[in-house]
C-alpha cells in the first residue's frame, strides 16, 4: 500500500465571489482536514460564520483583515492565525491588492460545518 499521495492536479472550488480556491486536500481526497490556497481579490468578503473546525492561516502575500467576535485583526505577510471551532468570524480582502494564502481546516473544511449567516442586503 501507497505510504504517500503527491498532489498534482488540486480541486479548483467554484467561488463567483472573487476569490481563486485550490482545494489540494480535503473534502475531495478525506475528511481529516483541508489544505487549500487561495486569492482574495480586492473588495472581496463573505458572510460571518461559526465554524465547526479549527482553522489555521498564512498569508503569503497582501492583506486579509479578520473580524473575531467583534475586534477586527488585519493578517500581513508573513503572518498566521489559529481561529477555534466555534468562533464567530468574518473574512475580508478591503484593501487595494490581492491577498494569497493557505488555509488549514481540522477536520476538513465542508458546507455543513462552516454555518455561515446570512447575508444581509444594504
């Protein structure tokens, strides 16, 4: 049996909310975590969630501003985060140029663990 799995061709996730997902583990290959790239383009953001995961993240280019139960963090490169299960957080790209990172979901991201709110319309 194969003690190793070389990832060459990752799961782009479909996201029309500007944003650019490689999903190369995860849903798609187990459910022990999520191992994923992605883009945020400027302007971009998604609703609050609680997620059911722990989530790790690196930025390795840009800015990605963070709302943590009510205080808002702004990630540089260079630098990470851990958010626990069961925090209420928000995600955003506000600024001029994109933002790439990697983020880890333990266990592996999924719709149904996410529980993201409702967006509400201005």
């Amino acid at each position: 049996m194969k003690k190793f799995y070389k990832q060459t061709t990752p799961f782009i996730v479909p996201a029309d909310n500007g944003k650019l997902i490689e999903e190369h583990f995860g849903q798609s290959t187990r459910d022990l975590l999520s191992l994923v790239q992605m883009i945020a383009l400027s302007g971009w953001s998604e609703p609050f969630q609680t997620p059911d995961f722990d989530e790790y993240t690196y930025v390795i280019r840009g800015k990605k501003q963070i709302v943590i139960d009510g205080e808002t963090l702004v990630l540089n490169d260079g630098e990470s985060i851990r958010i626990d299960k069961g925090t209420r957080v928000q995600y955003s790209n506000p600024f001029k140029e994109a933002c790439e990172y990697i983020s880890v979901c333990l266990p592996a991201f999924s719709v149904d663990r996410v529980n993201r709110e409702e967006q509400k319309s201005i």
